[in-house]
C-alpha cells in the first residue's frame, strides 16, 4: 500500500513539475515534458493497470501536450498508443479513425519512426472487425516500412498483425512461420548463426 501512494506522489509531483512554466533541464520546454509524463502514464494506466478509461484520458492530454508542444512525431506517436488503449476499451472505430490518422500524417512527412505504427494498428483495428482483406494490406503496408527502416523491433511489431491474420484465416502453419521468422526471434537467430 505505501509503495502504490509513493508512486502516485511521485507520478503527480512530476506532472505539476512539468506543468511549471519557463525552460525545464534537457532543453525541453514545459509542455514537451508534460507530454512526456502523460504518455508514460498513460502506458502505466493500459498496460501495468488494466485501467483503460484512466489510459483514455491521459492519452489524448498527452497527444494534446504534444501537439501544443509543436512535437508533431511525438504527436503521432501518442495518436498512436491512443489508438490501441482506444481498441483495448473496445472502441474499434476510434481506433481505425485515430491510426488512419498516423497514416496520413507519418505518410505525408515522411518520419520512418511513425511510418509503420499506423499501419500496424490499423491491421490489428480492421482484424478485430473481421475485414480480413483491409487487415492484410495494412499489415503489408507496415511489413514494407518496417523493413526500409531496418529495425527489427519495427519488423517484429509490423509482422504481428499478419501472423494473427494467417492464424484467424485458418492458416497456423503461416503463422508459426512468420513468427517463427521475426528478426529478434532468438530461435531464429541462433539457427541463423549456426548455418553462418
């Protein structure tokens, strides 16, 4: 019981420390940091805590905070964890409109960070709504900017959506085999280096 009041005086304390006007160290100005702070509890409140309504709420402050801030990538970011706090609530609209969202904009900017995570969000949105054609274009569409970023995390996150798509299309052998063959699949990397 101690630690959750601890944590909450720390949580808050950090939220009115970010709301404090003027410069704020690392350069950050105030509602940049507040932003910041948001997200992470919005992350904490979805993710740690199950407490999607609370997730709701400091998801779209921090968006909010970003975008005042002029931080148009964190902005987008944000969208996007709203997006699946949004589809966990179960507001599936609001998740397809918010990662259509990230799409248009991550598209129209060209930001390689943001350019998958629409995709891969709105593979998920469409899946859960059983559009299983919209869910397979989205889920190639993050695949192919995954892969021009490079990042295998990105891949990894990118190729989900598919795996779950060959899965609920009666197809687990696929599944198996695009999980199977995630770049940081650890069974996947030790096989590759034995044959390299």
């Amino acid at each position: 019981m101690r630690s959750a009041t601890r944590a909450r005086h720390l949580i808050f304390g950090a939220l009115s420390a970010a709301h404090r006007p003027g410069p704020l160290p690392g350069g950050k100005s105030a509602p940049d940091r507040a932003a910041v702070v948001q997200a992470r509890v919005t992350d904490s409140l979805a993710w740690s805590r199950g407490d999607l309504q609370a997730a709701r709420r400091t998801g779209r402050q921090a968006r909010e905070l970003f975008e005042r801030a002029g931080n148009c990538r964190r902005a987008a970011r944000g969208a996007n964890d709203l997006a699946w706090v949004q589809g966990c609530a179960g507001d599936l609209d609001s998740q397809e409109r918010i990662s259509r969202e990230v799409v248009a904009w991550s598209h129209k900017t060209g930001d390689s960070q943001t350019q998958a995570q629409g995709p891969t969000t709105l593979a998920f949105a469409a899946l859960l709504r059983a559009d299983f054609h919209e869910s397979r274009q989205a889920a190639n569409l993050a695949i192919h900017l995954a892969e021009r970023d490079g990042t295998a995390a990105h891949q990894d996150v990118a190729e989900s959506p598919l795996a779950a798509w060959h899965a609920l299309s009666g197809h687990p052998r696929e599944a198996r085999e695009v999980l199977f063959n995630l770049p940081t699949n650890p069974r996947h990397v030790s096989v590759k280096a034995r044959y390299s």
